[in-house]
C-alpha cells in the first residue's frame, strides 16, 4: 500500500503542474507530462491491490487463530 501511496502522490503532484499552465494562460506541458499524472489512477489501483491483500491475510490468520483455539 506505501508504494500505492507514493505512485499516487506523484502522479497527484504531476496532475497538479500539468493544470497550472492551462489556468495563468501559458503553452501547455508537453503529452509526457499527461502520461506521468496518469499515475494517480495507477496508484490508486495499487494501493486498492495492497489492501485487498492485506485483509486476505488478516482473515487467513484470524481463521487459523480460531482454529487453534478451538482445539
């Protein structure tokens, strides 16, 4: 999920520089500037990805601590 996070905040931080010019009237950054805020999205997924795994673990270990005290 801290990966997730940080490919987030720079594609947030990207997204961020890519709108300035269009608002103060400047030439627009070029298309590579655009791909790199499509980052955002990417790291969002990813962090959505870790946090699905993480309570998949989480129940496998409540699951087989109940199992245990079971016995």
């Amino acid at each position: 999920m801290r990966v997730g996070g940080v490919v987030f905040a720079v594609g947030a931080v990207a997204t961020l520089i890519t709108v300035i010019p269009l608002f103060i009237g400047a030439d627009p950054l070029p298309t590579a500037a655009y791909v790199v805020s499509m980052l955002m999205g990417v790291g969002f997924l990813i962090a959505g990805a870790g946090l699905v795994r993480s309570i998949g673990h989480q129940r496998r270990a409540d699951r087989a601590a109940q199992a245990r005290s079971a016995r």
